[in-house]
C-alpha cells in the first residue's frame, strides 16, 4: 500500500503526538489519563483505520477501551491488559514514524500489516462457529468461522467474517440482538446462523503470512439464503500437523498477539472438568483433555460470557461428547482452548449465542447514534 503524500505528513503529525500520549503517561502514571488522553488514541484509532493500518488500530482500540475502564473505575480494568497496548502501540507508533521519515516503503508494509486481497465473484459457504467479544459501553463484535462449501479437501482452510456494533452506555440489550439489525447488503447477520448454504457475491478476501482468510463484503456485496446443509463431516477431520509446522517456521516479534497465531481445531476425543476461576484475568477456566493433548478452555468471567459457561456445564455432564470446534493458540507456554461448536447431527449447535427474546424496543434506540 502506498501512502499519498497528505496521507503521510498527516500520519507522522499523528504517531508523534500518539507515542508522546503515551510516553506522558507511562512518565505521571495513570492518573495523568484524561478524556484528552482518550481523544488523541481515539483520533490515531480513526486515522488507522481509514488508512487500512489493521494492526495499530486494533492496538489503540484495546488500549483506549482499557483506559476507559480505568477512567469509569470499572471492575474489569486490568492493569496487565494496559501495560500491554500501551506498550505495543508506542512501539508501532515509534517504528511506523521512523519508517515515515526515512522513506523505508520496506519496512512500513511490514508494520502496516495489510494482507493482499483477492476479489471473488461469488463464494458459498456455512457457519461452523462465532466467538463473541462485548466490551460494555463500547461495541460488540461477533466473528463468523466460515468453510467455503466447494473445498472439498480434508485440509479445507478457514474464512472468518466480522461484524463489530458500537455500544451506547445505557444500552441493556442482548449483544446478539444486533445481529437482528439488517446490513447494507439487504441480510442480516443472523441468518448466518442457520445450518444453510449462503451464497455471496462481489467480496474481497484477505491472507495473511500465516495463511488466515479473511472476508470483506462491498457496497456491491449480495448474501443470500440457500438450502440446509447436511454434509457437516467432511468440516470435523483435523491433525496437529499443520500447527507443528506454523511452530518451527514462526519467528516471534514485539508486534504480534498469541491470538493472532490461533488454529481452527475439532476435537474428536474430549472430556472436560470442573470451572476454575482465573483471577489474574477475570476468566473462567474448564480444563479439557484429549488422548494427546491438554489445554485450557477460557470463558469470560462477565456475562458476555454466560451462555458459553452454561453450554460447557451441559456437556460436562453428559456420559459423551459431539465433537468440538473452537479456536486454539499457545499462551505463557500452555494450550488455550476457545470452544465455539459441537457437531450433532443436524449440524453445529453454536456454544457462544443465547437464544434469549430480543426486546425490540430496546434495540431499537441503539440505532440514534
């Protein structure tokens, strides 16, 4: 990606007042963080984000949510969380700046982390699980794990599709009610839900160096219902071959996050234990084994995270397990497990979405942004 010359003067005025922001507080400590402090992350965050800088605006996005929370002196701060973007977006900002300034076009792709994308005429694909993220008075995002139904190999890759929605303070509303509110390409994001074929046109898909697929859909995009999908088997094959491998080439830098590096699994063989509360990161955590592998199966202590509680305390007492499809990554040298489906038999039943009643009414004011 090339940067026009307003871009880029922009952009250097930008990281210099950013890295500053941070450097005054790291400095004064966190008492010195203010609603100004918030504005200069929040106006980087916007200028990154239009210029497609994925990896420095999700950082400002962390680091700004964690201020808040530190502001509003909410429960869930977690100073650990802060030191981390913090730290990550002074060394973005730091490194971005100087590749600036010194015309390095080598070195700011590397750091503007843009994977190359490829336009599709059309796609089908179904839905094998959603991992949901709510951050309270600040958006919602759900991530669809989507299988492209004409890849037939056993080794079938992945295609994730996001949906984020800003959050109001003041909304008490389901996060999965704003997957009821239609898209600009006449669908709502519910409907991606069901154990149906949609077919979608005019997208853009994303790679990045580890191979992850990403979809994008336009203004021109069109997602369409089709018939149920029933050959749900052919998605639950899965070896640790490919993960070995991403292990031994991976070289780590200061840059990247251990979720970035995640695997699609389906576990076959798999017993769960008892909820153990994890209080360094307000995380519950379910211990699950496999013939070969143990991991930790992590669920968020707050009540985004209840539905995926209650599903994992089901199947803990069942005397046999559906397979299992979640998204697994190495941290602090252990295995974490997020569980996102099980395989039954009319397809996957999603562990992380409440089935309760949306209040419309209440849904609807969250549309006066």
């Amino acid at each position: 990606m090339t940067l026009v010359a307003a871009d880029r003067q922009l952009l250097i005025r930008q990281l210099g007042e950013l890295s500053g922001a941070v450097e005054e507080m790291l400095l004064s400590g966190l008492t010195t963080a203010s609603d100004t402090t918030r504005k200069t992350f929040d106006v980087t965050f916007r200028e990154a984000s239009r210029l497609r800088l994925l990896r420095l605006a999700s950082t400002l996005r962390q680091a700004n949510e964690e201020i808040g929370r530190y502001i509003g002196k909410s429960t869930e701060f977690s100073a650990k969380r802060l030191a981390f973007f913090l730290n990550r977006a002074w060394l973005l900002a730091r490194g971005l700046l100087r590749a600036l300034q010194s015309n390095d076009d080598g070195e700011l792709a590397k750091l503007m982390w843009i994977p190359s994308t490829t336009p599709i005429e059309r796609i089908d694909v179904v839905t094998l699980g959603v991992s949901k993220r709510v951050a309270k008075g600040a958006f919602c995002a759900f991530e669809f794990r989507l299988r492209d139904v004409a890849d037939t190999s056993e080794e079938a890759r992945g295609l994730s599709w996001s949906y984020v929605f800003p959050l109001k303070a003041d909304i008490e509303v389901p996060a999965e009610a704003f997957l009821q509110l239609p898209q600009k390409q006449n669908f709502k994001a519910s409907e991606l839900l069901e154990p149906k074929v949609a077919s979608i046109t005019k997208a853009l898909i994303a790679q990045d160096e580890q191979g992850n697929r990403r979809l994008t859909l336009s203004d021109h995009s069109t997602v369409t219902r089709g018939e149920a999908f029933a050959d749900w088997s052919r998605f639950q094959h899965w070896t640790p071959t490919s993960v070995l491998n991403r292990i031994r080439t991976h070289e780590p830098t200061p840059f990247e996050l251990e979720v970035e590096l995640q695997d699609e699994i389906v576990l076959q063989e798999w017993t769960i234990g008892d909820a153990e509360p994890d209080q360094r990161d307000g995380q519950i955590v379910y211990p699950v084994q496999t013939p070969t592998l143990s991991m930790r199966a992590v669920v968020p202590a707050t009540a985004d995270g209840a539905t995926l509680r209650n599903q994992l305390d089901e199947l803990r007492n069942r005397p046999s397990r559906p397979p299992l499809f979640g998204l697994m990554h190495f941290e602090r040298a252990q295995l974490i497990l997020q569980p996102l489906s099980v395989f039954e038999e009319t397809g996957p039943k999603l562990l992380t979405i409440s089935d309760q009643a949306v209040d419309r009414a209440a849904l609807l004011k969250t549309m006066k942004f």
